[in-house]
C-alpha cells in the first residue's frame, strides 16, 4: 500500500472511531493532537476520565493490537500527560484505549488496552 494510501486509510479510520465513540456517549476533545512526545490519534473525555484512544486500520484485530508496541505506548503515555498538563487536567485519571477500523463492521474499542505504570 503506497504511503498518501495509508495516510488516507488511517484518516477515515480515525473519523469513524470518533463517530463511534461519540455514538457510545464520549465527547471529543481533540484529534491528531501533537505535542513534543509525539501525536495522539483521539482525546476524548467520559465520565470524569481522560480517555486516550490509539485507533489502528488493521484488517484484523490483532493486527491492530500487536501493532501497539511497548515503545509506542510509552510514546503516547508521555503525550497524554504533556495534553493533561495542557489542559489542566492533570489530577484526572487517564485511560489508554485501542479501536480497531476495518476488523468487521463496526470499529472494534478495547478499553483499558494498557496501563501508565508510573500513575497506578
């Protein structure tokens, strides 16, 4: 697949995993959201929580969950606290969620997908 492809892939699997969440009652605070750590994918917020959402267009689930590396999550935990600091929200928890686009007809959402061992 040539790169702008896979660009263009991940964009509408970000747009569907925000519909969806929006759907299952989450309010998007942002998308695409790039700080010195790095981008994350979708910030969200329910129910007092912070929720960080790593979306994956991946034709299978595992794929997208394997594609979450042990590298990659401590990259995005350390963008989620630069965006909690941004926003004040520091004293919040945060949650780490993974959505699958493409695995089967609704995006897949695994809450809870990893945990910020420095905040438990």
């Amino acid at each position: 697949m040539s790169r702008a492809r896979a660009e263009r892939r991940g964009r509408v699997a970000e747009w569907a995993a925000m519909i969806f969440l929006m759907c299952k009652g989450y309010r998007i605070l942002g998308h695409r959201l790039r700080t010195p750590y790095g981008e994350v994918d979708v910030a969200a917020w329910k129910s007092g929580v912070l929720v960080i959402v790593e979306v994956k267009a991946r034709n299978t689930y595992d794929a997208g969950a394997y594609a979450v590396t042990p590298m990659a999550q401590q990259r995005i935990t350390r963008a989620a606290q630069a965006l909690a600091g941004r926003w004040r929200l520091t004293s919040a928890p945060i949650r780490f969620d993974l959505v699958v686009v493409g695995s089967s007809l609704l995006p897949r959402h695994q809450r809870a997908a990893w945990y910020d061992e420095a905040r438990l």
